[in-house]
C-alpha cells in the first residue's frame, strides 16, 4: 500500500505549572509522557486545562528511556520499544519536571477528520517502529513560530536530548516537456552527529515517489498535481538506500515527475514532503548517528525554467 506522508509541523500548546507532587523531581527539564486516565475528554476536544486534567500515576515514556528528540521531525527516539495500539483514542500530556508542556492525542488513521493538536499513530508499526514516537499535525493550519524558543524546546536544550536534525530545501524547477517536471532539492544535515537520509539516486525515483508524492505546484488558486505518480512498492529499506550526511553536509538530487495534464508557466509555488525511512522495525542507530524518521515539509515559489 503507498505510504501516505502527513504534512503536519508541530504547534504546542504551553500552560502554567501544574501543582502535582507525584510528577515532581530535581531536574527542571526531567521530559516524561503521561497517559491521560480514561473518562476526561473525547478524541476530537481541544479546549483542554492541562492543569485540571488527572494523568495517570506512573509515566508511558520515562526520561531515561528517551535517547534524543529531532527537531526537524519532531520524533522522540528511544531506547525501549513502547506500545502505542492499545491507547488509540486517547490522549497524552508531554511534562518537563513539575510543568505540563503540551497535550496530543493517540489519533487513529481510519478517522476521516485529523487531529487538531499534536497527534501520535498508533497503529504500531505501521509508519514508525515501536522505538520512535512522532508527533504529527495539522500544522499548517494554526498559527505561531515553532523555531522560537518555546517552553518544550527550552526544555530539550536544558535536558540535553535536543538535536537539529537536517535542513530540506527546494532550488530548483524545470519543464522537461508538457506533463514532466524536474524538481531540485537540498538536504543539509545541521546536526551534530552523522544522519542517514533516503537517497532518490541510490534507491530509484520510482522507489522514492513511493514514499513521498514528489512536489506540486499552484499559480493564482490553481493547483497542478499528477494524475498518477509512478512508483515501485517495497516492503523494506535497503542499508543501500540511504545517503551518509556528516554534520555540515549538504546532498543535492534532481528528481524527474511526469504525469501531470498540464503544467503553468513563470513563478509557481512548489510544495514537498521529504520522506523519512519508513522503517517498521529494526534499529535506527548507524555508524556514529542515526537514520532520519519523519517528514519535512516545504513551501518555496520558483520560477519554472
């Protein structure tokens, strides 16, 4: 079945501290997901009092079970498998210390709505194995600057698990003929430990459109996508898939998309999701870094050449 990417970026929602004692320790940036108990809240309720809310005693993702948190993907990775399955429906709080950060919801992927908060899946294994967690939303349809330095980023920089990730641009645009296009993008690892990136060169396009839809274009309230976007269906990435970025470098792709019934002229804006390894089970950890979970998604007008 074609993976289906989510083009959510993350919006948090922050509250005052929240006076519980069960939840206090020394460090003021001790990150733990608690469940919230049962009975409180409907899957679709987003008017929430974080403090007023109970959670359940014991925490769901404990602080030493958490390796690093991406920026880039907002994903948790972990050192520990957590099941997700049994908590679909439900919703969690993410607590640094003695302070309620944000809530999300276990939002299932046969709703026909989408989530209106941070949102995990949790069918299990389906896009992300057990030893990830990846907040996914609507993002773009609320407002706020996620790179300033809210509270929950305050609080990953303070606790030490807070890492960059890579950086996804588009550069380039180019007409190869009435129904194909060649798009250019860039992926810049501005962390500080080695990621592993899927590689359209090394897997195929066909391959990599079958994790990602390519890019689409708009011009004055006209939307161009494909009629069909041709790809090859794989059960499991190969270790020659992925593309070795050192801290610092950059890898730049072209990559050929046809299909489309017709195709505009002169400055368009261009939409991508760059894909992450859709990994169901297995290690993330590689040689010196790690391989890149999530979606990055990116917005940029080019001029078509």
């Amino acid at each position: 079945m074609k993976t289906i990417s989510y083009l959510f970026v993350l919006v948090f929602l922050t509250s005052c501290l929240g006076d519980i004692d069960s939840y206090r320790n020394n460090s003021q940036s001790d990150i733990k997901i608690y469940i919230v108990k049962e009975g409180q809240l409907t899957i679709h309720e987003t008017d929430v009092d974080l403090n007023s809310i109970q959670l359940e005693r014991n925490p769901w993702v404990k602080s030493s079970e958490i390796e690093l948190y991406d920026w880039s993907s907002h994903t948790f990775y972990l050192n520990t498998e957590k099941e997700k399955g049994k908590y679909s429906g439900r919703h969690f709080v993410v607590v640094s210390g003695d302070e309620r950060l944000f809530i999300g919801v276990f939002f299932p992927m046969y709703m026909s709505s989408f989530p209106q908060m941070p949102s995990i899946i949790p069918e299990d294994g389906f896009f992300y194995p057990k030893n990830v967690i990846h907040f996914g939303q609507l993002g773009y349809q609320f407002t706020g600057n996620m790179e300033e330095q809210n509270e929950f980023k305050k609080a990953l920089i303070s606790s030490g698990i807070m890492r960059e990730g890579i950086k996804v641009e588009l550069t380039r645009l180019k007409k190869k003929n009435q129904n194909t296009i060649e798009y250019t993008f860039q992926v810049t690892n501005i962390d500080k430990e080695n990621i592993y990136v899927l590689d359209p060169d090394k897997m195929g396009a066909s391959r990599f459109h079958y994790v990602t839809n390519g890019t689409w274009l708009s011009k004055d309230n006209t939307y161009y996508f494909p009629n069909q976007v041709n790809h090859t269906a794989f059960e499991k990435v190969q270790d020659s898939w992925y593309f070795k970025l050192h801290p610092g470098e950059k890898m730049t792709r072209n990559v050929e998309l046809s299909n489309f019934p017709t195709l505009p002229s002169g400055k368009v804006k261009c939409s991508f999701s760059f894909p992450g390894s859709n990994m169901k089970s297995g290690d993330w950890k590689k040689s010196g870094g790690r391989i890149w979970i999530g979606d990055y998604y990116v917005e940029k007008e080019l001029v078509m050449e």
